[in-house]
C-alpha cells in the first residue's frame, strides 16, 4: 500500500492550504514512526508497519502540478510499480469548507492540477483520493489563495480535520475505502448540513 502526500517544496509553501496534503503525510510518518526508505531528487519516502501491513508514504518533491513526475521517480528508484487502487493520494480541496474532508474510492480531478498529474501517471482516475477541505474563493484569487496560509479560525479547522484524516487513513489501510467513506464521510455530512 501506498500513501501520496500532495503539496509544494521548501519552506516558502510550508503552511500553506496547498500543502495540507503533503502535511498529512508526515503527521502519518510521526504518528506511525515511519522510517526513511527511497529517496530522489523528485520524491521522499518512508515505510511503516500499520495494521500488520507495510505501507510507503511518499511525498513527491516537484511542484504540484507535476505530482505524477514524483511517482514514477518512485518506480524507477524503487523497482516497485504503484497500483493505483493500493495507493490512497491526500490533496487538499478549495471547492470544500475548512476542515471538511471527502474520501472517495475514485472520481474527477475537480480541477485540481495535482490531482491530474497523478491521473495522468496512472492513466486511470481509479485511484482512492482523501482531500481536505481549505475554503474557497473567487476563481481569479485561486492561485494566491491556495498559496496562502489560513486565518486563526480556519486553521483550527483544518487542524483538527488533520487529525480526524489520521483516523480516517488508518481505516482505510486497515478495514479498506467502504469502511474509510461510511465512516468519515458519513461525518462530513453530519457537520454541514
């Protein structure tokens, strides 16, 4: 199994709502004591042993739009080709509240170019995404906006929807995407309606 963490390199996108991906990562290699494993120019990873199974946590060190170039880097470094319906891709997504998440087991890019990178990648958009929710705004703002950090309230938000998207992942690897979605979508509904 494999766990994809979407977002921008170095310190200048740190914090931000594009990044909330790639900061579900790694609270995933803390939570569960990853160690590093492969690494390249073009991605990082890690393994650990989660529910008695091995899982990759790979954050791909291109630019957002270019997420799949990190992947297939993986492969070639790796010898290992990612399934695509093994391998769990955490975004964010403007088109949802701060602090909603939304699992689903496949579906539409809904425009996000990282997304499309990594649909390009497998050729297929049969891939289990997690997004999380950053709040939107008009299309004209939306590049700054996704490289922008949250107000205090927001980030409370998206805090604890990080933490919810833990549990949410580690469902998913250990009970499968039904599970994940009845559980935690069932929850978005709840909180927004």
């Amino acid at each position: 199994m494999w766990i994809v963490g979407l977002g921008n390199p170095g310190t200048r996108y740190a914090g931000t709502r594009h990044n909330v991906g790639l900061d579900l990562l790694l609270r995933l290699v803390e939570r569960w004591r990853g160690r590093p494993a492969e690494r390249g120019r073009a991605f990082e990873g890690f393994r650990a042993e989660v529910a008695d199974r091995e899982v990759v946590l790979l954050a791909p060190l291109t630019y957002m739009n270019r997420s799949g170039d990190g992947l297939a880097a993986y492969e070639t470094a790796s010898g290992r080709r990612l399934e695509s319906e093994a391998t769990l891709v955490l975004s964010d997504d403007v088109y949802l509240p701060a602090g909603a998440l939304r699992l689903r087991g496949r579906g539409s890019t809904g425009g996000h170019l990282g997304l499309l990178s990594v649909e390009r990648f497998f050729g297929s958009a049969n891939y289990p995404r997690l997004r999380v929710g950053v709040g939107g705004t008009g299309s004209e703002e939306l590049p700054e906006h996704v490289l922008s950090g949250f107000g205090p309230a927001e980030r409370e938000a998206v805090d604890e929807a990080l933490r919810r998207a833990e549990e949410a992942v580690e469902v998913w690897v250990r009970d499968g995407v039904e599970a994940a979605q009845n559980r935690f979508n069932r929850r978005l509904k709840e909180e927004h309606s």
